[in-house]
C-alpha cells in the first residue's frame, strides 16, 4: 500500500517500531489520544514566537489528542490538541525526497531518519510563502518517533538562533475509538492547500 511514510522511506520503512509504522500507514482516519508534557520556554522572545505560532502551553499530564486525516496524492492532515491548545499541518513529499510540513504561511523541510529504534525527523530548511529563508536563521527542530509497548512516543524540540527553545514537548499516543476523543481532537475546518 502506498502511504507518504512508506513511500518516502522505501524499504526502511518496515525496519521501525510496530507503533511507528502503524501510526504512518495512514489509509484511513486516524484519531489518536494520550497525555504529554510541554516545557516552559525560557525567555520572553520565545514564549511570544510560541503563543503567536499556537504552539502547546506549557504543562504535565497534558491531554493531548491528535487527528490524522489521509488526502489526496499522499499527504496528510495532521489536527493536535494539547489540552484545548490546538494547532494543524499539512504533511507531504518533496521531490528531492524530504517531508515537507506545510505549518501557516511556513514550509518545513526535513529530513528523515530511520532506524530499528524509531524515526528522526531533522529540519533541513524552512520557506516562507514558499520564498527559502536564510539558513543562519533557520531553528533547529528534532524529533524522534519511537514507541514504548503498543503507544507511539514522540519528542519534538524547536530552538530558534539567538531566541533559544521555543517549545519542547514529548509524550505518548494511543489510538482512540471513543466519541470523546473524536470530538477532543477536532478543529475548526482548514481550507487546504491544493
């Protein structure tokens, strides 16, 4: 089956975690839920880059949801709710073979890792308004996809240069039947891009 993970990763696919793997064989909706936690950034600069970007607040044990909704050629529509805190993406490939996060007015280009431990994800490059960015301002984002039992465990750190950590989340994620946890990882409908 074709999906945007497995398709950008080829064979290297099948060497992830079950959990990894599972939550990116993406041929159906995917409602997720589990708990998280989100630092507090340390200086002023980047608690406002992270209020006005939507990003998590900061907190423990945090209810976190998230929605992943398959599109067409292969991308994703990714809705995150950290405990009413809630933000979205648009996941797809780049020809040259990155993830490309569509996040706003930004594009996101990572590269991906795999491994038997888990998937990387590095950001290589950001654009806005689809214009490249220069690379001394680029931020350092890294997260790692990996699993513990049957949950998916991620860990996303964004630090920006001279502004320092704008958000560091990490916590665990389980798929969700309920009614609850369809209507917790809901968001407001986004005209997507084309």
């Amino acid at each position: 089956m074709s999906t945007l993970f497995r398709d950008l990763l080829g064979a290297a696919f099948d060497e992830l975690p079950e959990p990894v793997r599972r939550f990116h064989m993406l041929d159906l909706e995917r409602f997720t839920s589990g708990r998280s936690m989100v630092a507090r950034p340390e200086t002023f600069g980047a608690r406002l880059l992270s209020w006005i970007a939507g990003l998590p607040a900061p907190g423990v044990n945090l209810e976190t949801s998230v929605r992943f909704t398959p599109l067409a050629r292969n991308r994703e529509y990714w809705r995150r709710n950290f405990a009413g805190r809630r933000y979205r993406s648009i996941m797809e490939a780049a020809t040259d073979g990155r993830l490309i996060e569509h996040f706003g007015p930004f594009d996101l280009y990572f590269a991906l890792t795999p491994s038997a431990r888990g998937l990387r994800w590095s950001l290589r490059e950001w654009r806005l308004l689809k214009f490249p960015l220069p690379k001394r301002s680029t931020p350092s984002v890294e997260c790692l996809e990996t699993a513990e039992g049957d949950a998916f465990v991620f860990d996303i750190d964004v630090v920006f240069p001279l502004i320092g950590s704008v958000v560091h989340y990490a916590g665990a994620l389980q798929d969700a039947d309920d009614a609850a946890a369809r209507r917790e990882s809901s968001v407001r409908p986004l005209p997507l891009l084309p």
